[in-house]
C-alpha cells in the first residue's frame, strides 16, 4: 500500500497511553468526520499493542502501518467502515483468484493497479490445476476469477473449465473483448457453471467512462448484451462514490430488470490507484481467500498489499487456509483481551 496522506496527524514521541496519549487523540478524532484519515507518529515499542485492543474496542480503523527507522506512523481512519454489509461465511467457501494484472483499460481507482502496461503476472494453468484439485478438501463452494482482465489471456476458457468442473464460477470482466479468439473463449465455457460479472458504473457513459476510459460504457454495454444472448447469466457491478451515484444506479437497474441477486454495489476503496474512497483495514473485511501468482491474500481489495498477505506460499492450500483461520483468531483475540484491559469491575 503506498504512502497514505492524512486529515490530520498527532505527533506522540514516545508516550503510550498510560501516559495521557490516548487524551489527545480521542480529542482529535472528535473534531473529525467519519471516514477522516487521523496519522500518528509515535516511537514507543508498547503503543502499537495499545492501539490494536483500543481500536478493536472503538471501530476506529488501522488502516495503514508505516515503520521509518525508530519512528512508526499508523493511519486511523475515524468511525466505521461504510457498505459492509455482507454475511459471514466459512474461510475459504468463496474462492478468489487473480488470474492475472494485465488490463486492456486503466481504471483510476483499480485497487490493484491494473492497466495495460502491468506486468502480467499470471498465475497460470498448471497452479490453477492443484488449486482445483485440492480446493474440495478445504471447503470451496464457488471460485471468483478476476484480474486484471481475465478475457486477455489466451488460455482463460481452459483455466475457467478447469474450475467449473470443481465449482461454479464467476469472472469478473469488463466485458469489452468479446470478439475473435476472446468470443470463441467466451463460447467454449458452461453456461450452467458459469457467470459473467461485468462492470458497468452509472446510467450513463459520462461518469464510468470518466473513470475507465472513452468507449468503456459502450463496451460493457455490448458485452452484457452478447453474454446475455450467448446464454450466461450476467451479473452487473457497480463501484460508486456517493449514495447519490449509487440511488442513480439502482433506479437504472431497475428501469433494466436487472434482479437484486444479479447486484453488486461497492464503494471506491482507497487502495492500488485510487486517492479518494473508503480506507479500509483487514479488520473490516470478511476474509475471502484470494490467491495471486504471489501467494495468498485475505481479500481481493488487497491482493497486492504487504497488510493483506496470509502467506506467500499458495500450496498447499490447506496450510493456507489454516493460517487464514490462525489470522482470524488473532483478529478476535483483541476483542477478547478487552474485557481484560478494559474492565469496569
């Protein structure tokens, strides 16, 4: 995750909570808003220990740990963490994997950094073949394929097959590439295991093409539309930044009889390119196994983030997994401890 700018930043030095730290930035987080970056600078080894416990206690994010030398500065994001709406599933039921880095468009708030100029990166056909196999032992319902664009691979109908014989799956895509080799690809799938996740932003070209490029409204458009008449079931995913953008759409999908089921509304997260959006911790985040060509991360908004790597060894997977439920435990031992710490009697 790279430098992350704050609304406002206190300066700790060496003192700790028992030292009326935590004075200071109760009161600085008050005369913020929600959603506001707080940093602070502190050079005392016992403070981060501190503000995980208190920060598990308040929902006020760590979203952001950046140790210079003798100095550590640890960004805090005030209140909680808007659109986490999701239910809690098992670890590992929901399988997602990055395919690869490479897109044919640059998004502006791609967390992940994708554009046509990202290296590749692919995790390729063989490790998707062991994933597939040993996937059944640790639970998968359901694979997601994402990226990048998957549909620029040339093997992407043999990794998608591979999967779909093990599990549904869903790729996410921009839909924009289905013509030649990448509509044979496109046809060569299962329509009874297969879903096709297209991105399509707003109502209108003006706001998505804004962010994705010129022509990429169009593009998703046809695509959603071929993918329809070719027999899968599209879902459409929208990544929006106000409850105004995001009221506009609904009423779109609406107008399109797109069902609730086939709905994904998002907030931008500040994350990969994006500057603005909602900074999110793991903490704040359901784990959902995300496997890259570099290892195995808690979820796909950070899978090129040092904060959300569970390991870098992809095989085999049920080691994986184990540290992925180690690191949920770790994550409720903080709410436990509090009741230690923070005790009225």
């Amino acid at each position: 995750m790279a430098h992350v700018n704050a609304d406002v930043e206190v300066i700790a030095g060496d003192r700790t909570f028992t030292s009326g730290l935590l004075v200071d930035i109760v009161r600085a987080l008050s005369a913020m808003r929600d959603g506001e970056l707080l940093a602070l600078v502190g050079s005392s080894d016992e403070l981060d220990q501190d503000l995980r416990t208190w920060s598990a206690l308040t929902g006020h994010a760590i979203v952001h740990v950046v140790a210079d030398g003798s100095s550590t500065r640890w960004i805090i994001r005030r209140g909680p963490a808007p659109g986490q709406a999701e239910q809690p599933r098992p670890i590992g039921s929901r399988l997602w994997l990055y395919t690869n880095f490479d897109c044919n468009l640059r998004c502006d708030y791609c967390c992940v950094r994708s554009s046509p100029s990202a290296p590749r990166r692919a995790l390729g056909l063989e490790r998707v073949r062991r994933i597939a196999a040993e996937a059944p032992a640790i639970g998968v319902r359901e694979f997601f394929v994402t990226g990048g664009e998957p549909f620029v691979l040339s093997d992407i109908a043999e990794i998608v097959r591979t999967l779909a014989n093990v599990a549904p799956v869903t790729v996410l895509t921009n839909g924009m590439l289905f013509k030649g080799s990448r509509l044979a690809a496109l046809r060569a799938l299962p329509r009874e295991q297969v879903t096709l996740q297209i991105s399509l932003d707003s109502p209108t070209p003006a706001l998505h093409d804004r962010h994705r490029g010129p022509g990429a409204w169009d593009g998703a458009r046809r695509g959603m539309q071929l993918a329809r008449a070719e027999g899968f079931r599209v879902r459409v995913a929208a990544t929006v930044s106000t409850d105004e953008d995001e009221q506009a759409f609904r009423r779109f999908l609406d107008a399109e009889a797109v069902a609730e089921h086939d709905r994904v509304i998002r907030r931008i997260a500040r994350r990969g390119f994006a500057t603005s959006g909602v900074a999110v911790s793991r903490s704040d985040l359901l784990p959902e196994l995300t496997i890259t060509s570099n290892g195995v991360y808690w979820h796909p908004v950070g899978a090129e983030d040092e904060d959300m790597l569970v390991t870098p060894d992809i095989f085999p997977l049920q080691v994986a997994w184990e540290k992925a439920r180690d690191a949920v435990a770790r994550q409720q031992d903080y709410g436990e401890r509090l009741a230690r710490i923070f005790y009225c009697a």
